[in-house]
C-alpha cells in the first residue's frame, strides 16, 4: 500500500466514523421509544384485564347516589 492508498483508507474510515457517530444518537433515541411503547401497551393490557377481571366480580350494592335518589323518590311518593 503506497501513501495515497493509505490516505485514502484512512479519509474514509473517518468519514464512516463520522457518519456513525451522527447516526447513532438517532438509533438509540429509537431503540428507547420503542422500548417505552412496548413497556406502555403491556401496562395497558395488564390494566385491561384487571379492569375486566373487578368488574365480573363487582357486587350489586347500589352507590350511595342511587340510594339517595331511590330515597327521594319514595319521599315524593309518599307526600304525593
């Protein structure tokens, strides 16, 4: 390898260097979203399945709103 050839190589293994350190910021900020997206849909999933899981189970005892309301409704009833 003579002088020129060896500038050459050397030019080019800096640029790709170059380029490589441009590039990868870029990819790690990638690889990191992607890894919080996954980490979001598998939260969600698992939310999603408690949720049905409290609401097959849920007892039937009325809220106190509906206890109120059904309260009120029998007071008119009867002052009517």
């Amino acid at each position: 390898m003579d002088t020129n050839q060896t500038q050459t190589l050397i030019a080019m293994i800096f640029a790709l260097g170059t380029l490589v350190l441009l590039v990868l910021p870029s990819v790690i900020g990638i690889v990191r979203d992607r890894r919080v997206d996954r980490q979001i849909r598998e939260a969600q999933e698992i939310r999603e399945g408690v949720a049905a899981q409290k609401s097959s189970s849920r007892s039937t005892v009325p809220s106190t709103a509906t206890w109120y309301a059904e309260g009120r409704r029998s007071k008119k009833l009867v002052n009517s």
